[in-house]
C-alpha cells in the first residue's frame, strides 16, 4: 500500500484543494497568513530607507510547486525588483482562502479561479482579477487507465472523492443529473487510488497522476475545462490597490511575465528553488509536472483561439457567468467590469506574450 509520509501528503492533491484538509480550520489558517502578514509589513516599516521598493503581498493557493514556477522565477532572477517592487511570496495551504486574504490586505495579491473572484464579488469583497495565471483551470476528476468511466456522466452512481462545496463538482452533479453519486471527503493522498480499482478523485494532471505512477498505477484525468465550466485560473489584487496603485500592480505583472518566460525556458534553477523551500516536492514529480504543463499549454492555451500567457477574454467571463446563472451556483449577475480588468495583460502592457521553447532539457537529478 502506498502511504506516503505524513509531511509528503499535501502534495498529493491539487489546489482545488482549498477545502482539504480537517485539520487545519479555515479561521485558524487564515489568522496565521493575517499574521503574517502584519508582521511583514511592521519588518518592512522598521527596516525602511529612502531607497527601499515599494511591497506588496503575493499569496499562492498552495505549497510551493512547478505550478508556481513563473513566480518563483520572477523572484529568484531579481525580475520584481527590477520592475520597481519588492513581492513577498506567501505559500498557501489547505484551506486558504485566498479572495478573503487579499481583499483584506491593501497591498494584496493572490491566486484563485475565476469562478470563486466572481462569488467573492457578488458577495462584497473588495477584489479584482488582473490577469490570467492559467488559461484554464488544471482540476480534473482522476480514474484509472482502464474504468469503464470515459465521461461525467459516467460518474452516476459511483463514490467520488472531492473537497466539500466545489462550485465545479455542484455544476457537474447538476449538468450531468448526478442524482445518485456519493460525495466522499478527500483525505489528501493518492493511497487509496493505489489499492482500490474503483477509486475515483479530483486531481490536477500535473502532480496526483505523477503519484500513482510511481505506484505502478496508470491513471486518465477527465478536465473539468473540457466539460463546458471554463473559468481561467487568475491573479486577483485587492481593488485599492488597483485603483491607487496600478504601477504596483503593472510591475508585478512585468516581472511575473518575464519569470514565466524564463521557468519555460530553463525550469531546472526555479526547480531546485522549490526544492530547498519544499521538501515534500520531489525532482521527478517536478518535471513530470512541468512536462504536463507544457503539453496541456495551461499557461498560454491554444494561440488559434486566441489566448496566450496573461491573456483574459471579455466573452469567457461573460460565458462563465451565464453558465453559473443557467445552474443556479450564483443567484443573480454580477458587473464584471468590478470582477476583472485587461489593463496588466501583456497586450496592455506591450509584452511579447509568446512562451520560449525550453533550451535547457531537465535532467533526473539536480
């Protein structure tokens, strides 16, 4: 049986992941990142001179990984800091709640789906997405190579393991008349995939597959982007920021730009980054990560529709939003004019958007 250590088992799901994790309530979580966060911002205070850089906070969804390679690029290559901004990157965790974060945080920004940045709106929150991280969200239902199931619809009367309250999983269950399948609690590993044959899961392709493989286990991962939910996978700011700040938030954007490009075309430095500040990540599962995401384009998607890195699309947040209203997950329109701005894409900024091809092949070992 495959058990992984317990240190090793929040990597096991993908950042769907938000409600994963019994352990952790969601207040406490939140109560150490608002910590946190204060006591960054009372170490910049005491430590700032004239020529410190104005800062901000970055918080991703979750531990670092090669999902985050961009950003983690942009930092270690000095790229903020030459753009004009100090950023301090936040790794998330299970339970994060990320629109909360940043709309609480004046120099805030985050990770989060498209789909939770228009819930957040409607409901008050004080955010804005800015651009797109993804082109399509990664989440995915997770089953073996050889199930019998091939579609959503196939998941009717089956147990499936996903985090309490996914907007995806209650559109999926109300497109598809999922009247008689069993929602089980996500325990955070691939273990039980391992041992039982009809164990189904979400998953991001990037990283649970990775885990089962090593197992011996070949898996497929149905995308909830192919099933007509699509929401982007964006960075949101918190809207003072936007609206006070923007040469923050252009700068960030810049130098966020330029670390994807340069993860892209050498990922191996970014990667031993992320190993030395997460030990539950692994060099293999880092380039089988990296190698997904380059296949399944999540960064820039498909150039004959029109997307690239950064990009967001008026009429796909109009689609997504007539799609939460037609299966009732919000209840009435939002202004998406308050939910997302195009002014940080690269065609804004006059940014080459195209990704390098990688010049500097990953070997098994760092």
């Amino acid at each position: 049986m495959f058990i992984p250590p317990k240190p090793f088992l929040i990597t096991m799901l993908s950042p769907a992941r938000q409600a994963v994790s019994a352990n952790i309530a969601r207040p406490v979580l939140l109560g150490v990142i608002i910590m946190g966060l204060a006591l960054m911002a009372g170490c910049g205070k005491k430590a700032a001179s004239p020529g410190d850089l104005p800062k901000v906070n970055f918080t991703h969804d979750w531990v670092p990984e090669p999902e985050h390679g961009g950003y983690y690029a942009a930092d270690i290559n000095g790229y903020w800091r030459e753009a004009g901004v100090e950023v301090n990157v936040i790794p998330g965790g299970p339970n994060a709640e990320i629109e909360r974060i940043v709309s609480i945080d004046p120099n805030g920004l985050g990770i989060s789906r498209g789909d939770a940045v228009i819930l957040a709106v409607s409901r008050g929150l004080p955010i804005v997405a800015v651009n797109s991280y993804f082109q399509h969200d990664p989440q995915g239902i997770m089953v073996r190579e050889d199930s019998p199931v091939k579609t959503f619809a196939d998941l009717e009367d089956r147990d499936v393991s996903i985090a309490s309250g996914q907007t995806f999983f209650l559109y999926l269950q109300k497109k598809y008349n999922l009247t008689k399948t069993r929602v089980r609690p996500v325990t955070g590993s691939v273990a039980n995939f391992i041992v039982d044959p009809n164990y189904i899961q979400q998953a991001y392709p990037t990283s649970e597959p990775y885990y089962a493989l090593k197992e011996g286990v070949r898996s497929r991962v149905l995308q909830i982007s192919g099933s007509g939910f699509d929401p982007y996978r964006v960075i949101i700011a918190n809207k003072a920021l936007v609206e006070k700040h923007p040469e923050l938030v252009k700068a960030f954007s810049e130098g966020a730009y330029r670390g994807w490009k340069e993860y892209y075309r050498n990922p191996g430095p970014t990667h031993k980054k992320i190993l030395s500040i997460s030990p539950t990540m692994e060099w293999k599962g880092m380039i089988f990560g990296f190698n997904k995401m380059r296949e399944l384009r999540f960064s820039d998607g498909d150039p004959a529709k029109g997307e690239s890195l950064g990009a967001v699309d008026p009429k796909r947040w109009e689609t997504l939003q007539q799609v939460m209203l037609e299966y009732a997950l919000i209840d009435k329109p939002v202004d998406l004019s308050t939910v997302f701005t195009s002014d940080f894409t690269p065609a804004k900024l006059g940014i080459d958007p195209t990704l390098p091809a990688t010049e500097i092949p990953l070997t098994e070992n760092p």
